[in-house]
C-alpha cells in the first residue's frame, strides 16, 4: 500500500537555527499537507500546496516557515531561526485529485533546545 | 465556540464492549467528515469517512447528524487493540482538515 514517507524521523536543533523536514507525498496525490501536533494537543493545520504553490495556510504559519517541491517527489518544510515553541510533531499529508481523504505520514519530532 | 469539539475522555471499558463518541461541529457549511485513529506519538490514521447516509466497516459506524451538527463514531465488540486517540476532523470546502483534540479509549481486558 502506497505511504507518505519523513524524514528525519527525530530532528534536535539549538534555537535560532534553520531545519529541513522532508517528505515524499503518495505518487499520484497532488495535494500535499503540514501538520503539526505539540505535545498533548490538537493536530493543527499549517499549510496546504497545490500545483506548485501554496492554496491556504494558517495563522502559524507566518515568514518564519515555507514550503517547497524542488522536484517531482519530494515536499519540503522549512523553519527558519528555530524558536523553543517550534518543538513540535510535524507531519506531512497528501491526497488525490478528491482532495478528500489525506493520508499521513509518520511525523518528525522536532526539539528546539 | 471552538470548531470542532471531542470529550477527551478516557473511556476506560472492557473487552466486548460497545463504546461511542461523539464530536459537534460549528461550520454549518462543513462539506466532509473524518474519524481518525492516533496511537500514541504516531500519525494519525484514517479510520473512516463519514457520509450523510452514515457508514459502517466492520465493528465501526460513523454517523452524521447535520441538523445537531456532530458526528459519532460507534465501536462494537471492542478490542484490546481499539485502545486508542480517536480524532474527528472536518472540511469546510477548503484544503485544510480541522481536527479536534480527540477521545482517549482504554479497552481492558
């Protein structure tokens, strides 16, 4: 069965640096998600991208973040100058042309220290 | 009012048990409806889509209620494994799934 696939799995950064998180959406899907979960809270929306750029994003996700497809699999998220708030899980989704069931990946922990 | 509203629970019930969750939805306009099943420090999982007509798959029964604005989930014959977060989510037309904080569920044996 087709997956979303994470890297890194766990990812430990001091504040103010930039990190990477990377993700290799299901290959037909073309709609493709961020997702982040703090500890014992809610699963938020970050920002969704389709056909390039991006089609809606949330109040988190400010100048500090961007996203981007730099080829035909990959989806990358970038924060830059990491803030201790910063920790979080984050995870990338996709889905089809329905833009209806997404389909998760299985997160990278992100730990600003 | 927050969007999407869960009991956080726990439920606690025993193997064989019948088990059901609710979440209300504040978007009258809300077009598509999830649960989805969260282990502990994983991604989320579809578990199932909810239909106006209501759905079932196996031991589970999703149902929607539009004019009450909430969903349910029904888990018949639980098991050791259905110990669980479960998550509902909801879509309003746009991209972004809207999820609520979810219903823990420990099944005993």
């Amino acid at each position: 069965e087709p997956e979303v696939t994470q890297t890194p799995s766990h990812q430990v950064t001091q504040m103010g640096q930039e990190v990477i998180l990377r993700c290799v959406p299901i290959s037909n899907h073309l709609y493709f998600y961020w997702y982040r979960q703090i500890l014992g809270q809610k699963v938020e929306f970050l920002v969704s991208f389709y056909n390039n750029e991006i089609s809606e994003k949330s109040e988190i996700f400010d100048d500090q973040f961007s996203v981007e497809r730099p080829d035909g699999s990959n989806f990358t998220l970038k924060i830059r100058s990491t803030k201790l708030e910063d920790s979080a899980m984050y995870f990338c989704a996709s889905s089809g042309q329905t833009q209806e069931t997404q389909y998760f990946g299985p997160g990278t922990r992100l730990l600003v220290l | 009012r927050k969007e999407v509203e869960q009991d956080p629970g726990p439920f606690n019930v025993p193997e064989g048990a019948t088990v059901a969750f609710n979440c209300t939805y504040s978007n009258s306009a809300s077009q598509s409806f999830f649960w989805y099943r969260q282990d502990c420090r994983k991604e989320p999982k579809l578990l199932m889509s909810v239909y106006s007509s209501g759905n079932e798959d196996g031991r589970f029964t999703a149902q929607l209620n539009r004019a009450s604005q909430y969903i349910s989930l029904l888990i018949r014959d639980s098991k050791l494994s259905d110990s669980a977060t479960y998550l509902c989510g909801e879509k309003a037309g746009g991209f972004k799934t809207i999820f609520g904080a979810g219903t823990r569920l420990f099944v005993k044996a």
